[in-house]
C-alpha cells in the first residue's frame, strides 16, 4: 500500500494534517517533530507508506540511504554546528509510536534519546 488513509504520516503526505516542512521532494518528506526532544528535531519519512524498519527490502536502499544523507544536509542549512542524532524506533518494544517509517534527526546541545 503506498497511501494508507488512516496513517497520520500519509495525512501529512497528502496535506490533510499541516506541519512545518523542512525539505520535500518526490520521494521523502522532511518536518519538525511537534514535540521536539532536541532543539532541531526532524521526521524524514518516505512518501511512500512502510509501516516500520521491519517491512523495508533491499530495493528500499537507495531510499534509506537518500533518508540518511538528508539529516546532515538540513541539520546544517538549520545551523546546528555540534553534531545530531539517528534514531528510529521499531515495534513496540522499540517505542514506535507511528506506524510509518520515520528517521528522527535530533540536533542542538545534549539532545536526549527518546524513550
Ligand atoms: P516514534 O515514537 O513512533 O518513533 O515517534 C513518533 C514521533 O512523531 C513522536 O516524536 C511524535 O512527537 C511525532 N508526531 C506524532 N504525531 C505528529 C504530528 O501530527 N505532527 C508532527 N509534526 N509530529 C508528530
Ligand atoms: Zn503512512
């Protein structure tokens, strides 16, 4: 499935749930988490629904690897200059809380790790 309508990260995708865009092309969205636990705290997510880390394929690479060059980028174009943190959450033991992939990117002084 490549839109689920009952994901609030596909809503953001299609722009049925607003949130603070920090970067947007075909294939990933990136937006400002809206209970930041960093001073910059960033969603990168694929456009294209997958539940979780569990559901990705090797054929998802350049995806994830897209995904993962994007942190960097925006970290510095928001002026965080000390470094940041990858972090993403798998199932519930892992502190998923949306069921759709999401990388957070958190950067600023000592950002906490989720969970
Ligand atoms: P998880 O625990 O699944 O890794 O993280 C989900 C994250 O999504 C949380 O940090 C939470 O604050 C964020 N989040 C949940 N709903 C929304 C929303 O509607 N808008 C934005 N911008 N962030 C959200
Ligand atoms: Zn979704």
């Amino acid at each position: 499935m490549s839109h689920d309508p009952n994901c609030i990260f596909c809503k953001i995708v299609a722009g049925q749930i607003p949130s603070r865009k920090a970067y947007e092309d075909d294939d990933v969205l990136a937006f400002h988490d809206i209970n930041p636990w960093a001073p910059v705290h960033l969603l990168i997510i694929p456009k294209r629904h997958i539940a979780s880390m569990a559901d990705v394929t090797q054929a998802d690479g350049p995806l994830l690897g897209k995904m993962a060059a994007l942190g960097p980028r925006l970290m510095k174009e928001l002026g965080v200059t000390g470094g940041f943190r990858h972090v993403i959450n798998t199932g519930p033991d892992g502190g998923q809380e949306v069921y759709h992939l999401h990388l957070h990117v958190m950067g600023g002084p000592r950002p906490w790790l989720k969970g």
